[in-house]
C-alpha cells in the first residue's frame, strides 16, 4: 500500500531498492499513521486491540514511534520537509506537554516507573531523540515555554526506575538529548553514568549483550543496545563539531557528555558494535528474512538498525553494499508479504497479523519501532551505504557455521537455500532471581534453534525443536539454561548446553533429573545428541524437529518448499509426525516430525536432523554410514559421516567434541 519509485537492478541487483525507496516507505507509513491523530496532535490513536498500558499511553506510543521515522527521514534530508512534518509533530508536543497526566483529548501520562504503567518511558527516548536530531528545524524554534514543559515531562525518565534490562537506556537517550541542549545538569549525568555501568556488567564478549543481568540474548543487541549508545556519541560528535565550528567548547550545562566521555564511549561502543555485526550479519537469509527469535518480533524490520548505524558512523566489517543488501532485502522481505496492511499501518504480527508473536505490551503502535530501521537514512545521498553497488550477504555466499561461545548460540547457513538456523544453547530469558516455571515456558526462547524460514509453534500445540522428558503423561519443558561451550572447526561447530527439565503439573522438577544436549552442525545435517541423567522407571523423551508447513496438496497453508526431518541414530524406537493446528508465524498450521525413546537412570540420544528448500534433497538415512558408543558408560557416541568419511566424536564426560577428516592418502 505505500507507493513506491522504480526498482534499479543496476545498482541494487538483490533487491532492486535505493535510497528513495527507504524515503517512499517512510513517508507512507507517517501518512497513514497520521490519519489517526487526534485534534491536536499530540496522541495518534492507531487502530486495534489495546495494550496493558491503556490506550492513552497507546496513543503516546504512536507519537513518539512515528516521530523516530520523521525524525531521521527529516535530518537526514538537511532539513527538508516536503509534507510538513516536524510542524504536526511540534503541535503535538505543545499539546502532549500542556498538562501532562490530564485525563482529557491530548494530553501525555506522565513518565513514571516500568512498575506503574511505565511504558511512557520507553517513548520519551524516542521523543527525546527525534527532538535531538531534528534540533535546528523543530525545538530551537519553539516557545520556551513548550520547551521547558517538554523538560519537565522529559525528566520524569531520570527520576523513576526502568525495568531492569536495556531500559536503562531510555534515560540515558532522554540526558544525551537535555545536554545536547544546553540543559544538562547532574540528575542527567547521573543518568547517563549509571547506563554506561549497566552495560558493562550486561557485556559477555564477542559483541553480545545480556538484556539484564541473566541470559537474554536476542534482537535487542541490535534495536537498542548497541543502537543508543552509539548513535548518542555519534550525534554528539556531531553537535561537538558544530560547537567548535562556532567557536565554542560545547553545549553550556552538558555536564556528563563531555568531549573526553564521547570519544571514550565511541571507541567502546564503536568497537563492540563492530564485532557484534561480525556475527549478526549472518542472522539474514538468503529472502532477506531476519531469525525468527526472541521477543518484539512485531518490530520487524528493526532488525536492520545495527547494520545501519553501523554503516552510517563507520563502526562495520561490512562492504556498504553488504550493509544495503541486508537492510534493503529485510525491509523488501516484510513489504513484500503484508506487513502492511491496505490501510497503510504496520500491523501487530510478523507477515501480517500474527497473534502468538506478541506481547502483553504490544499495542497499536509499537510495530512502528520499526522506525529504527531509518536510521539508515542519516547517511546522505553521496554516502557509499547508496551509491555502492549491492553485494550478496553472508548468508548467500558459502556453508558457513559460526560459534558463539560468549551468547551460547551455534549459526548455520546454507547456500543452497539461503536458509539460516541459529542453534541456542545459551539464551532463556529467565532473570537471575526468578524460579524455573514451566507455566512461564517462552517458545521464542526455549527451543533448540530458530530459523530464517521457520518459527516455534503455539504452547497450546506440540513444541517444535525440543526435546521432552515425559514422565505419567506429563510432559516437561526447557527454561533456564545452562551453557557448556561452543566451538567450530573447518565447515562444523558445535554448541553444548543442560538444563532442568520442568513440569506444568504434578512436581515441578524430578529430583537428580538432568539433560545435556549437544548440537553439532555441518552442511545442512544437525546432529543432535543429548544424555538424560536420572530418568525414573518408565520415562519417556521425545525429540522433535521443525515445525513446517503443508505440502501444495495438503490443504490451506501454502507450500513455500522448506522440508524438516528427522532420523534416530541411537536410543529412538518411534518417528511419527505430529501436527500443530495454530501453526506458526510462517504457516496457518504445521506438521512437526517426532522421534520417541525410554529412559532409565542415564540414557543416551542421538538424531539426525535437517530443515532445507533443496529440492533433491537425500534422505537423513543415507547421510550416516556407522553409530558407536565408545565409552564405558554409554557417554561417548561415535557417528561416521557417508558422503567422506570424517568422524564426530560426541563425549559427555567429560564434555569434548570431536571432529576427524579422512587421511588422504597420495599415490
């Protein structure tokens, strides 16, 4: 429903995208949002079902998310302003800040904190921030006294407490904006001071951030915490410039953005989102598709912030071309299956409306933190992010596998089919102080691995890639985990993790009960080996693979030819295949392949697994030519590979994985 300009193959040969066609969509997406607004301006009250936040912060949200999307096509214009509207947004600020808390037609809820209906928090960042970046054509030319209300309602940010996660750094955007305008002073340090620690603490290497203190791993990495940090030291480069250019040393008042800190956290920051984009630029199928993991996935094309800013303050491994393709193909992937509705809104989904992907705080408006993306647009026409020719991604090159120790997650890509499968061994969700409760069980954290092309299935319906203790019917389910290692070697890795299998009913746990896993990958094979430890009489586990759609004869649904399977190597007796009826964000129902085994006392697994488009794919039963436990206590297993005959060596204790190739010998 947005119109767009002509495709250009030449210069975008992928995607056919170019800068002008990231201009078309935001400026499609502002005027349909702004159908919504109300008489002053001040809320825009999208259509749909309410969050638990109510639909006056619903209203705030879709204010300050559009105005992100405003914001960076408007700056990263110069200034121009074609359809007017850094003016609807400066009324609405006037009329959003008159009598904060009022219950009337326009005014804001007050910012107060995550534990009392706290989402006017998270928007006053993204006010606060397109306040920053269009500074010269919007705030310096409002009545003072609009700007020291908009202060005044900024600071509630600074006096309450975020939640405890990338939160933090919605304060620090709203004191990087406050000083950058000459209104810093030491409540806005200290904010900005007690941001900067958090993440050091949250920082577990290989450019990864925990979402808070425990093992949440996901796109929040790239939409938030790499994204505020270094896109507040890359504008106060900026303002430094300008300062200087002016002949003076800097924003009077700004108290903790010091030259000194900038260049300090630009440094820090820079370097970590450079490595982070190492490893998160394989996160993009060959379709442009983003991983299917975690939660806020209405965000959609978001995913690409990080790629951008990236490539738009030089902080990037990436060729601007590779930068292009990723965002581009991303935004294209979303348009091009209705993430767009023919009303012209973002809606509440992944393709179009898709329920189990959402939150209980997702509202109307908050796909449009998609805004994100067009940070992108900050580089200027003349930049090489557009005038470079695209290149493939890192998805679309070569078999690639990738360990992540430092999140726990094991990436395998395909070339054959562009499909890219994230392996998790380290990333739960769970916060430190809470209990393991299966009634809390998150399918966009608790699986074995997500795909590009596949997501988790309904916790109502069967658990795709998981593997089950099931003890008197009961079935258990996978929460805090454990990570053990990750490595790789040359076209195989491999990523270990355990965990305490959980139950919805009857005892939470089992005492002694343990499950190790260990997924090793190359090609397109997974092998998955696991050992259960203290499995009572009469136990039984239950391996399942991908949740994919029907095939063209099989009903509604479509066929979109992606194909999963599964093979028992060791300690499997039955393969059936299940169905889940609420399907996934792919598909309107699914089919997932089970495999089935006993267990008592210790146990050991192992299966072959496979998600793939080739179309003449070989069956799993010809991939592996011998099975063999090795060990004295069944903790070791052997599995020979039939296309070279290289060896895996899986061993449980202690831990070590193993992968040998064939000695050549020459003639």
């Amino acid at each position: 429903m947005v119109p767009l300009p002509d495709e250009d193959r030449a210069l975008s040969p992928y995607t056919g995208y170019t800068r002008a066609h990231w201009e078309a969509v935001a400026d499609g997406l502002l005027h349909a949002a702004w159908q919504w607004a109300s008489p002053g301006r001040a809320l825009l009250d999208l259509p749909g079902r309410p969050s638990v936040s109510g639909v006056r912060s619903d209203g705030l949200e879709g204010y300050a998310r559009t105005f992100l999307a405003a914001a960076f096509r408007v700056a990263g214009a110069g200034g121009a302003d074609p359809y007017g509207w850094l003016g609807r947004y400066a009324d609405g600020l006037a009329a959003g800040t008159r009598t904060p808390g009022r219950d009337d037609a326009e005014s804001w809820p007050p910012v107060l904190g995550h534990d009392v209906h706290g989402q006017p928090m998270v928007e006053s960042a993204s006010v606060a921030i397109g306040l920053r970046l269009t500074r010269a054509w919007l705030w310096d030319r409002l009545d003072p006294a609009v700007q020291d209300r908009a202060e005044e309602w900024l600071r509630g940010a600074l006096r309450h407490t975020p939640a405890p996660n990338n939160w933090y750094l919605f304060p620090y955007s709203v004191a990087g904006f406050l000083e950058s305008v000459g209104r810093g002073d030491a409540e806005t340090a200290r904010a900005r001071e007690r941001a900067l620690g958090l993440l050091e603490g949250w920082y577990r290497g290989q450019g990864w951030y925990a979402d808070g203190d425990g093992r949440a791993f996901d796109h929040y990495n790239g939409w938030a915490l790499h994204l505020y940090p270094v896109l507040d030291a890359h504008l106060a480069g900026k303002e430094g410039e300008f300062a200087g250019a002016a002949g003076q040393l800097g924003s009077p008042g700004a108290v903790g953005n010091t030259p000194g800190a900038t260049s300090e956290v630009t440094a820090r920051h820079g370097a970590r989102l450079r490595e982070h984009l190492e490893s998160f630029s394989l996160l993009f199928g060959g379709d442009g598709a983003p991983v299917h993991f975690g939660r806020s996935l209405t965000y959609r094309f978001a995913v690409g912030a990080a790629v951008a800013l990236g490539a738009v303050t030089g902080h990037t491994p990436l060729a601007p071309g590779v930068s292009r393709r990723l965002l581009s193909g991303s935004l294209r992937y979303f348009l091009d299956r209705g993430a767009i509705g023919t009303d012209g809104l973002l809606s509440l989904g992944w393709h179009g409306p898709h329920a189990a992907t959402l939150q209980r705080y997702s509202g109307p408006a908050s796909p449009y933190w998609a805004s994100k993306a067009f940070v992108a647009l900050l580089a200027p026409p003349d930049h090489p992010l557009w005038t470079a020719t695209e290149e493939p991604a890192p998805s679309e090159g070569p078999d690639r596998v990738l360990a992540l120790p430092a999140p726990g997650l094991l990436v395998q890509s395909t070339a054959a089919d562009g499909i890219v499968r994230l392996h998790n061994h380290g990333s739960d969700n769970v916060r430190p102080h809470e209990g393991e409760s299966a009634a809390d069980d998150d399918p966009y954290y608790g699986r074995q691995a997500y795909s590009t092309r596949t997501g988790p299935t309904s916790v109502e319906n069967l658990a795709d890639n998981h593997l089950a203790v099931e003890i008197a019917g009961v079935r258990s389910v996978r929460r805090r985990i454990r990570p053990l290692g990750a490595g790789q070697g040359d076209g195989w890795g491999w990523a270990a993790s355990w965990h305490l299998p959980v139950f919805p009913s009857g005892p939470l746990v089992v005492p002694g009960l343990r499950v190790e896993s260990v997924t090793v990958v190359r090609g397109r094979y997974e092998l998955r080996a696991h050992r259960v430890l203290g499995a009572p009489p009469g136990t039984l586990v239950r391996q399942t693979g991908w949740a994919t759609g029907p095939g063209p004869d099989e009903g509604p649904g479509g066929d979109d030819g992606v194909r999963s399977a599964l093979h028992g190597l060791y300690g499997w007796v039955d393969l059936d295949e299940q169905r889940a009826p609420q399907g996934t964000a792919f598909t309107r129902w699914a089919r997932v392949p089970r495999l089935t085994g006993e267990a008592e006392g210790t146990a050991l697994f192992a299966a072959l697994a496979t998600l793939t488009a080739e179309p003449a794919a070989a069956p799993l039963s010809d991939a592996v030519s011998r099975v063999r436990l090795t060990g004295a206590d069944t903790d070791t297993i052997e599995v020979t590979w039939a296309d070279d005959g290289s060896v895996t060596c899986v061993s449980f204790a202690p831990l070590e994985i193993t992968h040998i190739e064939p000695v050549t010998h020459m003639g």
